[in-house]
C-alpha cells in the first residue's frame, strides 16, 4: 500500500514524487517509458522554474549539465521584420536544455529521495476508491499496486483521465514537429520565434552544440512548414522528427477526490509561450502539498477543493498570452502585423516577454 501512486514521471509526476517522498509518504512512480527518453518541447526553461529547483537542491546539478543560456528572443515576421528582446541576465536566467536530460535529473531526485520508480510500466486498467477499500487499485499488466491518493501526471493524452471517464475532446487544428541538428555557426545563444505563412517555428540552442527546432502548423500545412525547414537549415528530408497532437485541449478540473492531475494531464498551455515546464513542476509541488494535506487527516474533498483552487491561482492572469499564442499560428499575418507595430513600439513585446519569463 503506497500513499500516493504517480502514473508519469515527467517534471510534473518526479516534481510531485519527490517532494511527496521528502515528506515521508510512501511515493510510487509508474512511467510507461524507459529513461532517458526524448520528448517534443521547446527545452526552455523559465527563471520562474529555479526556486522550485533549489527546493528540490536540483538547481546546481541542473547548472553544471549541457545547456545553453539564452540572452534574448528574436522575433521575425513574415515578411522577415524582426524585434529583438533581451531576457534577464542573472543567475537565474533563462537557458535550453534537452528535456531528455532535464527530465532524468527531477525523476533521478524523486529516486534519491525515496520514491520507487518503475519504467516500462503501463497501467491498463484503474479501480477507484469506495468505502470498503479507500485505496486506488491500479493496474500495469500484471502488476496491481495499491494507494490512498492517485496522481495523472501522463499528458495532454492522459491514460489516467480517459480512465476515469474526465478526458475531454481534442481539438485537432494543429501539430508540431521538434528535432536538433548541430547549431549552425553564427546562431548564438538566443531563441528565434519565426513566423510562416504556414505557422511558425521556434528555435533555441540547447547545449553540446545542438539547436532545438520546433514547427507548429495546421495538418494540411506542416508539410510546407518542414520543407521550408528543411531548406533553410540544410536538412536532409530523411532525418528523423518527432511530432504530437493535439495542441489543445479542455482543461480537466484538477482536483477530484484522492485524484490530482499535474501538468499537462489538468491543463495544456501553448508551446509558443515556452511555459510547460514551469507549470509542470509548479503543479507538481501544489499536488505533493495537497497530498501531505490528505495524508495528515484533510478530508479528500476540502483538499481536492484547495488544490483546484491554487492550481487555478497559479494560471491566473497568464492564459490570455496562451489565446494570444495560439491566434499567432492560426493567423501568421495577424501576429507579423503586431511585430511591425512592436518595431515603433517596443514595450509591446518586452512586456509580452516580461509576463513569460519572470
């Protein structure tokens, strides 16, 4: 019997493990994958996301791996006008790293902290609590395990949510395709958002000399947008991509009884704004303190109530830059018509970028 049982050992479910487990609570994570393994995403990560990584003392082992601090976004139009703006410039400064090496680092805590931790491990199947049991019975195969708390921390996609019947409609306007190839020389240590025709593609340096690229796009233009890629970064049209989709979906409320969705399984934001990862380890450590809560004598519905209540604190007032995100690809010439009002006045975009990165 596990206090809490995580399903996805992302920055979301090992944030949330390792917290749980540095509070004494007998803390499993159940991942389908086996690390490390690659993942599409931007591979930025936000200032905001340092005090989160001090509390987990991951910050310096984060420090001293591959990345590549980044000192300002380059924003380029359609018709190639392009706005550049500078991110901060401290310690906690904004940097790139691959997510396969980041996500490793958070799920290797949650470990070291207590957490058991099984990979290739896919759960098939769920009981919910009742007044007999109180517990979860959660099935991977032929494996059972057993807790009182029940964590979906597995995706916009969530296996957990389709299970318990939460998982709402896709929406399916968009997708995107990520890949890395050695930085071109000349490119620096900075993030290029392009806008296309087509959609837009963003671009960071990521560390040991590779540039992450990502495109995102309407199904029946991403075939453009990758040929476009592919001329402009000299790739050859076999190399090898990664996609997802949907881009979108209905937030889940994310507190339900003895059941917490973190991440990107409660809400997805836009992979424009570079914010997933923040909103994953900050959901994370919300859940771990709910849990405590729980396992402490809260009664499961006060805590899921408080625990839907500060995960939609933490949102508050930011999703109108994820609208403004996802308009930006739905209408390219929309979003390059700002840039050229940004070129007269530039406070449009340093705020825009002030709300993302601080």
């Amino acid at each position: 019997m596990f206090d809490v049982a995580i399903v996805g050992g992302g920055p979301a479910g090992s944030s949330c493990a390792a917290f749980c487990a540095a509070a004494g609570l007998r803390t499993v994570v159940l991942e389908r994958e086996t690390f490390p393994r690659e993942k599409v995403c931007g591979d930025c990560l936000n200032p905001a996301c340092w005090p989160i990584l001090r509390r987990l003392v991951l910050d310096e082992r984060v420090r001293s791996s591959p990345h590549a601090k980044l000192d300002r976004v380059d924003f380029v139009g359609i018709t190639g006008q392009r706005v550049s703006v500078e991110l901060p410039a401290a310690a906690d400064a904004e940097i790139g790293i691959k997510r396969s090496l980041f996500d490793q680092l958070v799920l290797g805590r949650a470990r070291e902290l207590g957490a058991t931790v099984c990979e290739s491990t896919t759960v098939t199947a769920l009981s919910s609590p009742d007044p007999r049991t109180d517990h979860w019975k959660i099935s991977a195969g032929e494996q059972t395990f057993r807790s009182r708390a029940l964590v979906a921390a597995d995706g916009r996609n969530s296996t957990i949510a389709r299970l318990c019947g939460l998982l709402p409609r896709a929406r399916k306007e968009r997708v995107a395709l990520q890949t890395r190839f050695p930085l071109p020389p000349d490119f620096g240590e900075r993030v290029v958002l392009e806008f296309r025709p087509e959609g837009y593609s963003g671009q960071a340096p990521v560390g040991d000399g590779e540039l992450n690229l990502c495109l995102v796009s309407v199904p029946k233009k991403i075939a453009s947008l990758r040929e476009w890629a592919e001329a402009r970064f000299q790739i050859s049209p076999d190399h090898s991509w990664r996609t997802i989709t949907p881009l979108t979906r209905e937030p889940i409320s994310p507190g339900q009884p003895g059941l917490f969705l973190v991440g990107d399984a409660a809400r997805v934001v836009e992979p424009f704004t570079g914010e997933g990862i923040y909103y994953a380890l900050a959901s994370g450590e919300l859940a771990a303190k709910a849990i405590i809560l729980q396992r402490n004598g809260g009664s499961v519905e006060d805590v899921a109530r408080a625990y839907s209540a500060a995960h939609a604190q933490l949102y508050r007032g930011r999703l109108w830059i994820n609208r403004l995100a996802r308009a930006s690809v739905l209408s390219p010439r929309i979003a390059s018509a700002v840039l050229r009002v940004a070129r007269v006045q530039p406070a449009i975009l340093r705020l825009l970028t002030a709300k993302i990165v601080r």
